[in-house]
C-alpha cells in the first residue's frame, strides 16, 4: 500500500497540520501534467533535451522530464536564479531505476536559500531507486575445468559464471580496500564472499614467537605467522587472494589481511605485511573469505579479478536481479547551502553512499540507505547538516557520522542524527564503525532506534554533544571490552551529556564483555542523567576517569550497575604520567583561557593536582534493582560520592514484566528527588521526516 503522503516544510520539523484544502491544491498540481513552474523533473523514461518542466511525457512525445540527475542540477540552478517567489525549488524523481554512471556532485553554486530551498526528492507515492552498481548477466553454466577442480563437489553444478565485461563493467574493485570493495547483491541483499567457515570463527592454535611482546600480562607476536589446526587450509595453496578476517589480538580490533603462504606439513599461516598493529596471541577468531574452494552454499561469490568472471550460487531463481557494485558514493555535497535530499532509496556503492562537507543546512530525510560497501551518511564541517528520519541498514562500515565545531573555540556546529532506524551496520569493517559516530563540538543524536552490530552503537569525540532519547539494544555481539556507547583516554572532552536513552539486551562474548555507556581511560566531564539500563552488562563504566556525574537513572538487572576503577594510579600511569597522552591532549587546547576556563574550571589546576586519581564522581539519586548495584576499586573510594540512591528496593515500577520502568505516584525514589524520565520520548517519533521513506521490508 502507498504510504500517505504529507507536504512537508522546508526544514521538516513543523508538526503543524495543513488545511485539507492545501493537500487536495497539492494533489491536484503534483499528478497533473503540469505541475508549479519551479519545479525539474527526471524520470529513467525521461529526455535530456526535453524541458525538464513535466512529470510526464506529453501526449505528442516531444517534452517531459529529463533523464540524468546531471541535467537537473543544470535546470535547477536556473530556477534558483530567477525565482521570484519565495518557496521551496523542487527537482522530483519520478519512479524507477537510476543506474548513476557517476555521482551526483552538488556545490555552493547548487545552493538553494532560507526564502527558495532547494529540494531533491521522489515524486510523490513512488520510489526513486538511485544506485552506484550495475546489473550483471547472463550468468551460465561453468564448463571450465581448471575451476571445477577447485569448487567443492557439491557446487560444481550449482554454481554459474558471468562475464563482467560483457555487462561493460572494467573495473573490479579490490576484495578489502576502502572505498574500493565491490560487493555482489542479489534482490537488494547483499551477498556473501565465499569463505570459511561459512558462519563463526576458528582460532589461532599458536603463535610461533618471531617477535614476541607481552602486554597487560598477555603474550603476543608482531609477526603474522601461526599455527592452524584442522586440514582446511591446504585447499587454499591455488587460491591466488585469499584473505582472513580476525580479531587477531583484541577482541575490539578486527583486521583483513592477505594470506602469503601456506605451509600444509608444518600447519601455518603466513600473512602479508603490514601486519596487524596489536599483534596477535592464541586462542584468538578469524575466517578466510574470497576464495573460490569455498564457494559451498548458496548465497556465496567470488570474483576472478584477472579474467572478470564472477562465480556465484544463487540462493533462488535468476530474473535481472543480480547487481555488483561499482560507484564509491552516489551524491557529494560540498559547500552546498540549504539542500535537501528526500525520501530517496540509496544502495550499492563501494564506500558512503552520501557525503556532505562543509555549507549549512544540508538535510538527508526520510530516505532508505543500504548495501553500501562505507557508511550511510558522512557529515564533515559546516553548520546545521543532519540527518532525518532515515532508515540505513546493511553498510559495510558505520551509519552516520557527524564531525564539525571548533574544539579550541568551543563553537559548536549543531550537526544532528535525530529519529533514524540504523541496524544490521558494519558487515564488512566490525569495529570502530558505529551506528552514529560524533566528533567535534555541539552536535545532537537523538530519537535513534539502533541494533544488531558487532561493535558499538555511539561513538563520541569533543564536547559538547547530546545524547538523548535513543533506544539502544543487541549491539557489542561480537566483540569485547567495548561499549554501546564509547569515549575515551581525554580529560578534555567534556560537557558531553547522555540523557533519557533507553540501553538494554547488551552483552559482549569476548575478553571483559560489554558495558552500556562506557567512559574509558579516563574519560572526564561526562553527565549521565536520566536514562534506564536493562540487562545491560556493566551499565554506567567509569574507567578512571574524574568529574562524571551519574544521576537520575534507572538500573535493572544489570552487573553492576556503576562500575568506578583507578587505572591512571595503576596499568594506565604511562599515559597520564607528564609526557604522556593525557596530558599531552590536555596541552594542545588552551584550557587556561576562556571559554575553556569558564566552562571547564576543574581543567585548570588539573596538572598541579593529582590527574591519575580518580576524583569528582557523584552518584546520585539512581535507581538499581536485581543484579549487581556497584564495583569500586579499592583506590577509587575517596574519589566517588554516592547520594540517595534507592538500592534493591522496590521502586514501584508500572510493569517491569512488560519492560515499563515508568514510576507509580506512590514510589520511594521521589522522596529522595528522583525525577520522571520521560520514557514516552524515548525511541523513534512518527513525525513528518519518517512518512518519506521508501517502502521496503521492515527487516532489511
């Protein structure tokens, strides 16, 4: 069913309803023929020599929408010129398939203004398809002997064989680089390379000590050599690029890495340099990919890079859907002032698919994004970017990211993530790929709805930024020692606040597990207020760090659910000790001098203190029930306060059965000044941005 359609504002942030006479006035102008003066339209059936000027072709077949997204920006920026009304400038996408030979690049002189902003959109009820891959076929049967061989037996008639270069596609792309990694996709789903095993990991039965080390009491070795232990590995001696993915030292660093050698008697693995820069240790996980004696079940692929001919066993029937992916990102906004892109579905690119620098009030809402081999959005400088209302699933690498602000000036850039549904992120890249990654100063990420990933959730850098009203679960899946929220090792990102979000379902398998919000290696200055934490591991995690407030919060379930430790006074003494990264961090912003001084007090006589010891923490008036309430480290007493907390006592929730930590009037936590959370709030809002996102399956 078409979803109902709502005129939108420029920005899309008035929840004003509109007279029904201005939607039916709308209805009338937008399937019409001849719709408002102003406007472009394109279509996949359209013309480049046609005047852009109708949605459909005219009767006589001699004028209608243009073809290419190129020829539109030429016609818009026209309409920019000579507007004489104020009012937004739309270009619309008529339905269908748009193949981009290239990506669309908008710039300042594509700019619309605050009185004719400039919007890129799908024409109203259908789906404007924009995508950085090409469709591939005819796939045949594989007659070859030489690569009969080396498939399993079972494949041999399975598998079928198409010829890139038929489908005029001459670059290939690489198996790992960034930006660079094709993918294959079948019915918008994105394919698997084939690997070994085909779910899980194996792991390094030893190390063979070329260059041992030992860290944190664990030993390693810097070279990229070990010893394997089931047979597997010989069929790979005639793979000519075989790769392993691992967590080749810690379970919060992933790495790929080309295989060099193979040696079957003596069961080792030799990786090519460089190597992994935390080494690597026994007992830790890994696979093999992109490798044509493993292509064994349906789903699978690989690509024969010398001759472009793409192996690939179809999990159903082949029907021109098959698309590999060729394009590095799909539209680039440089400098562009008071664009919008919306309600557009963008997939199949090697890197981001949409990539906004600079400018000011740039806007992707409403649109869907996914398989893409990077991020979904990437957001650099400028004032007031953001993305909204969004669904951005299945990337290769992150969701958003958002870096703008001056740290030395403390100006903040208010970019913002607010009300988007980022899931199944990070295929390719397992770590440090966040659903949402924010650096800088004063930016928002709010009203999010995030899970299943195997790393973190948020990822925070600057000051100044809020977190707020986020729902947050399965995420850290599989890895350890990581956070759903994550910062770290500088005593200067401060004003940072993480409010009203709801974190819960967490867990790490690896090494220390998971925490919900963690503030490691002395992160500092950081406001936990009001949030509820369900079974959420290690939920608040102060990791030596000064200065943090934990207040107002909900704890169930959880072990425990405030965690304060002293490294800085114990394995951590390097970095904070004079010369060391802490302080080095501390030095390079002019903490001294307002506005620094003004609003980091405590920064001021920080060296001339005790910096390693973690002082200035107050819990207050939390809520912890079930679990665990609290670990401290011994040496971390004298520097946490805790105030008015209701601990294993019933707090009266609404129905904690149901997951509805709401308090009843009658609570014993407002007797000691608990404020209500306004759980309510909490999670995605069905306002106009999200009424734009193409139709697809909710799951994907």
């Amino acid at each position: 069913m078409p979803r109902p359609m709502l005129f939108v504002l420029p920005r899309g942030r008035s929840s004003r309803p509109w007279p029904w006479f201005c939607f039916l006035l709308f209805g009338v102008l937008m399937h019409g023929t001849l719709a408002r003066g102003g406007d472009i339209y394109v279509s996949p059936r359209g013309n480049d020599a046609w005047s852009g000027k109708l949605a459909e072709v005219n009767p006589s077949g001699t004028d209608g929408p243009v073809a290419s997204l190129e020829r539109a920006r030429e016609l818009i920026r026209a309409e920019v010129r000579q507007a004489e009304t104020a009012g937004p400038l739309h270009v619309y996408l008529r339905g269908g398939l748009y193949e981009l030979s290239k990506p669309l690049a908008l710039t300042r002189e594509d700019s619309g203004s605050e009185r004719n902003p400039v919007m890129w959109s799908s024409y109203p009820r259908e789906i404007a398809r924009l995508s950085g891959g090409k469709k591939i076929g005819p796939f045949l049967a594989v007659t070859d002997a030489s690569v009969l061989t080396r498939l399993p037996p079972e494949a041999r008639t399975q598998v079928l064989v198409a010829d890139l270069k038929q489908s005029g596609i001459s670059d290939f792309g690489e198996v790992a680089a960034d930006r660079r990694r094709s993918e294959l996709f079948y019915r918008q789903e994105p394919m698997t390379l084939a690997r070994w095993p085909n779910e899980g990991f194996v792991k390094i039965q030893a190390i063979l000590n070329l260059e041992p080390f030992t860290t944190h009491g664990i030993k390693g070795d810097r070279q990229g050599k070990f010893v394997y232990d089931q047979d597997r590995p010989q069929r790979w001696q005639s793979e000519p690029d075989g790769w392993l993915s691992g967590y080749w030292f810690w379970d919060w660093s992933d790495g790929r890495q080309r295989i060099a050698s193979i040696d079957p008697l003596k069961k080792t693995l030799e990786l090519q340099p460089p190597h992994h820069n935390y080494g690597y240790r026994q007992g830790q996980r890994y696979f093999a990919f992109n490798l044509l004696a493993e292509l064994d079940r349906p789903g699978e692929w690989y690509l024969d890079r010398e001759r472009g001919q793409l192996y690939f066993w179809p999990p159903g029937p082949l029907q021109d859907d098959v698309e590999f992916s060729i394009l590095p990102t799909l539209i680039t906004l440089q400098e562009a002032q008071q664009v919008t892109l919306r309600g557009l579905l963008l997939e199949n690119t090697r890197g981001t698919a949409v990539t906004i620098s600079g400018g000011g009030h740039v806007l992707v809402e409403g649109c869907r994004i996914r398989n893409t081999g990077g991020w979904g959005v990437s957001i650099t400088g400028g004032f007031r970017n953001g993305v909204s209302g969004c669904d951005i699933h299945h990337t290769g690498e992150g969701g958003i990211s958002l870096s703008g602000g001056d740290r030395k000036s403390l100006t903040a850039a208010e970019l913002f993530a607010e009300n988007n549904h980022i899931h199944h992120y990070a295929r390719l890249v397992r770590t440090y790929r966040p659903a949402v990654g924010i650096n800088g100063v004063g930016n928002r990420v709010a009203h999010n709805h995030i899970h299943d990933a195997p790393h973190n959730a948020i990822q925070l850098s600057g000051n100044e930024h809020r977190i707020e009203f986020n729902d947050i679960h399965h995420v850290c899946e599989e890895t350890g020692d990581v956070g759903a929220f994550y910062m770290g090792r500088d005593w200067t990102m401060r004003g940072n606040s993480i409010r009203h979000n709801f974190f819960h379902e967490i867990s790490g398998p690896g090494l220390h597990g998971a925490m919900a919000v963690y503030l490691d290696d002395a992160a500092s200055g950081t406001t936990i207020f009001g949030n509820i934490f369900y079974r959420a591991s290690r939920a608040a995690f102060i990791g030596g760090g000064r200065d943090n407030l934990v207040e107002n919060n909900i704890f169930v379930e959880n072990q425990p659910s405030v965690h304060l430790d002293a490294r800085g006074l114990g394995w951590m003494h390097a970095h904070v000790d004079p010369g060391g990264v802490m302080p080095q961090r501390l030095q390079a912003m002019p903490y001294k001098t307002p506005p620094w001084s003004e609003r980091y007090p405590e920064l001021v006589t920080l060296l001339e203190e005790t910096p390693a010891a973690p002082s200035g923490n107050k819990v207050l008036r939390n809520i912890s029930v079930g679990g665990t309430w609290k670990h401290v480290e011994a040496k971390a007493e004298q520097g946490i306060e805790f105030r008015d907390n209701l601990v294993d006592v019933d707090p009266r929730f609404v129905n904690a059965a149901e997951r509805n930590f709401a308090l009843q009037d009658d609570s014993p936590a407002y007797a000691l000044g608990f404020q209500k959370i306004p759980i309510e709030h909490i999670g995605l809002l069905d306002d106009e941005s999200r009424q734009w996102i193409p139709a697809g399956n909710p799951s994907r």
